[in-house]
C-alpha cells in the first residue's frame, strides 16, 4: 500500500481535485483506492455524496479509539462509492475541534499511521486530502505518507503558501528523522495570463529539483465533474485536464516516457 498525502498551506490551489482526478485514474488501472478526507470542510466527502455536518463515525472516530485499532473499526469507518476501486474515508465537520480536543495527548501525530496499517490488505494507494492550514490532521498525513504531492496554484500568492508547506515539511521530516519527497504540481494554469507564466518561471528557478515538469491547465469541466460527483476521467476521459493528470500519474508512478512531449507542447 502506498501513501500518498496532497497538501499545501493554502485554499483552492486544487488540493481536492488533485486526490480525486488521482484516484479516478488509479482505479481505472484497477488499483484499489482509498480517498481519506483530512480537510474539516469536507469537499472531498460531499463530493462522494457524504455530508461532513451530519457524518457520524468517519476519520473523526479514529482519534476516540484510544490507542485500539482493528481492520473491523477502522473498515466500519470506511463508506463506498458508486466507483468500483474506489472507497472514502469521510470528513465530519467536528474535525475541526481536534486540535483543541487532542493536540497536546501524546501519540496524537500516529493516528493515521496506526488506522492505516489495519487497511494494507484492502488498498493499493491511500490518497490523503489535507486541510490548507498546519494542525493535527496535517501532522498524521505527514506522518505516514511515503510521498508528499503539494499543488501551487500558478498565482504569486500561491507561492507563499509553498514556502510555508516546505517549511512544514521539513520539521515533520527532523521529527520523523527521515527524508520524504515531496512534488510541486503547478495548477490553474493559464498560459494567456502573465501571473501563470510568471508563478512558474519562479517554481522553475525555486523548485527545481522537486518540480513537476509540467502543468495542470485550467480546464472548466472539473467544476462540472465535482457538480456531478464523478472523476473527470470518468466523465469525460478526453479533456485537457485528464490528460494532464495521466501525464501526471506516470510521472508519480515512474512511467513518464510522454513527458518530453508535454514539456515541449507547452
Ligand atoms: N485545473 C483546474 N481548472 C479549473 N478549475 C479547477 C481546477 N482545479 C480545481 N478547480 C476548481 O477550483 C476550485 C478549488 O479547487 P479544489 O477544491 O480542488 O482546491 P483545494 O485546494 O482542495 O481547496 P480547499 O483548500 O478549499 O480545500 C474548485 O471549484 C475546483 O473545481
Ligand atoms: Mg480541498
């Protein structure tokens, strides 16, 4: 089971977007995915049809387990989806008191790690959705991701939230006293527009080294799939976006033989 956790210290950059468009295309290759809602807004769960205000059980229970985790709880907070290869562990807006409520217990920060481990035998790739600010949630999702996907939305501003996220990175990884990878996926990408071309000269000077060598561009169908509550690819598998993220995919999964086109197209 691979972890992969999709953060960044700032809204609407595509975080949300990111973990399902992911999730859609792993399952179409017939991965078994499980999409954990860590935002307390829950965009992720309404997206699949799961309402954070009246949500009982979900991630939330997991931090009332004291300590026990067993495959049978942990998948008795798991709900299904239309999709196939496709489950969510949804958000409840009470996930917003867990900082207050839990922040200072110890082993807070291995929640997850813990939940998910029960779960190995079930899934090929956990996909974590991290609210945009640090706390407790973004701390388990940290924890025990193996790779870390961070979407900066092509914009100046976006880039502070970056710097903050690198920031952040790099206390968890003394604290975890390893070295986790992370990817910098450009997105909202407009190429008319100077602030795009400008945000990603400066992603291409600053991140170099962990930059995805492409964008995601702005495409006006992923409202559309969210309004309707399927994965792009799903709904229409030949638009600029999912090309995007298959480019994407390949990339993550080491497969980026198309790369080079993508680049050069650009
Ligand atoms: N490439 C794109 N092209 C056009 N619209 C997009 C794109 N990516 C995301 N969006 C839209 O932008 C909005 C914000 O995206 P998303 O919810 O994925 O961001 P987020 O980082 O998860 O936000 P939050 O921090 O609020 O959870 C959504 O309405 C989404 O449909
Ligand atoms: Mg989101």
């Amino acid at each position: 089971m691979k972890v992969w956790a999709i953060a960044n210290q700032k809204g609407g950059v595509g975080k949300t977007t990111t973990a399902v468009s992911l999730a859609g295309l792993l399952s179409e290759k017939g991965s078994r995915c499980l999409l954990v809602d860590a935002d307390p807004h829950g965009s992720l769960s309404v997206y699949f049809g799961n309402d954070p205000d009246t949500m009982q059980g979900g991630l939330y229970q997991l931090f009332h387990q004291d300590g026990n985790y067993s495959s049978d709880v942990t998948k008795e907070q798991v709900v299904s989806t239309q999709f196939d290869c496709i489950d969510v562990l949804p958000a409840s807006t009470s996930m917003a008191a867990l900082d207050r409520q839990m922040g200072t217990k110890p082993g807070m920060g291995l929640v997850f790690g813990k939940a998910l481990k029960c779960l190995d035998d079930y899934y090929d790739y956990v996909l974590i959705d991290c609210p945009p600010q640090l706390g407790i949630l973004m701390v388990n999702a940290l924890a025990v991701c193996d790779q870390l996907l961070v979407p900066v939305q092509t914009e100046f501003l976006a880039l502070k939230g970056l710097e903050r996220m690198v920031h952040t990175l790099h206390m968890i990884m003394q604290s975890r006293n390893t070295v986790l990878n992370y990817t910098v996926i450009p997105t909202l990408y407009d190429r008319r527009t100077k602030a795009s071309r400008g945000a990603l000269e400066v992603l291409q000077e600053q991140y170099e080294d962990n930059l995805w060598p492409s964008v995601i561009p702005v495409d006006t169908q992923f409202r559309e799939a969210s309004r309707q509550g399927i994965p792009l690819s799903l709904l229409s598998p030949k638009t600029r976006g999912v090309e995007a993220y298959t480019n994407l995919l390949a990339h993550l999964l080491g497969e980026s033989e198309s790369l080079n086109q993508v680049v050069a197209s650009r």
